[in-house]
C-alpha cells in the first residue's frame, strides 16, 4: 500500500468546509472522555468560524490536501501565546492546533504538517515553538515522537470545565523541519 502524498499548502477561503469537518470530526475522536457530550454533539459545529478565519489572506493556517477539495489535515501557527522566548533570544512560536482525520492518521500527514510549520517559523525568525495540549488528549504523545520535550503542565479553561494541559517545545527547527522530506 502506497503513503497518501497530499499537498501540504496554505489553506483558502473555498477550504472552510473541509477544515470544519475535519475539526468537528476530530474533536469528537479526541475528546470524548474530556468534554462535555452537549457541547461534542450540538456547539462544536457552530463553534467553527472558517469562512470568517481565511478571510483577507491569512497565510498561518495550513491544509493537507489528499484529492482536489478533499481537506484531510490541517495545522495554524503564530507567536507565541503565554509562553515567552529566552529573554535576548530569538522569537518563539506556537502551533496553535493540529488535527488529522482519523481516516488519515499513521501516515505521515501530521508530521509533514509540523514540519511545514517549523520550517515557516524558522524563516520568519522564531527559534522555537511550543505547542499545549490537553492532558488526557491521547494524541500528545506524537509531539514527544517528534522530538519536542515536556516543558510545563498548566490548566485550560475550556467548554465550561478547568482541563490539565501539557506544554511541548522543540528549540531544533531545522531537524524538525527536515521531517518534511520524510
């Protein structure tokens, strides 16, 4: 069996409905046991914004496209939040969400999405990035596969409940990056 090769690009407006998709059926994969069952089944769809987020040419949001219009992946990127780089050292970055489609996951398409990512950051000056994931997300531990290493454990406020988190960061953009051509 051959890997799916989609084209990792930069996400458009026509994409906001299959960003939506994947978004709402991944959430509902990762986080049964984490968030509130109303709000997996009747607010995650409203929750969804694309159309409004792609809008003006936004260029931190990237997509995994397997076949013309079949959105399978994506990934959003910026500065860091809450987190601060080293005091006199370069900017740090922050991959703000990952999501693969279960129907797409072990093939290597979250990898290169990361990848993609750090080599972005790395060419507009950041030095690192972090990434916070919930706790009892069992995908977090991919983060740790790609080499980022356990930071801080903190809490995120989320649909109405206090959830644990655990921050990630890898300092080593160019090996991260160098994971694309994998």
């Amino acid at each position: 069996m051959t890997a799916i090769r989609p084209v990792i690009r930069v996400a458009r407006p026509g994409d906001a409905s299959g960003i939506a998709r994947v978004e709402t059926e991944t959430w509902r994969d990762a986080y049964p046991t984490l968030l509130p069952g109303a709000y997996l089944v009747q607010n995650l769809g409203a929750r969804s914004c694309w159309q409004q987020r792609l809008q003006g040419g936004v260029r931190n949001v990237l997509v995994a496209e397997a076949a013309p219009g079949r959105i399978v992946a994506y990934a959003t990127w910026g500065p860091a939040g809450w987190h601060r780089a080293r005091p006199g050292g370069p900017a740090a970055g922050q991959l703000y969400e990952l999501y693969v489609h279960a129907d797409h996951r072990e093939k290597g398409i979250g990898r290169r999405l990361c990848a993609e990512v750090a080599r972005r950051m790395a060419g507009r000056g950041m030095g690192s990035f972090y990434v916070e994931v919930l706790e009892g997300n069992p995908n977090r531990f991919f983060y740790e596969a790609l080499g980022a290493r356990l930071v801080a454990r903190t809490h995120h406020d989320f649909a109405g409940q206090r959830l644990p988190s655990v921050v990630y960061l890898w300092t080593d953009l160019k090996t991260l990056a160098d994971h694309r051509a994998a």
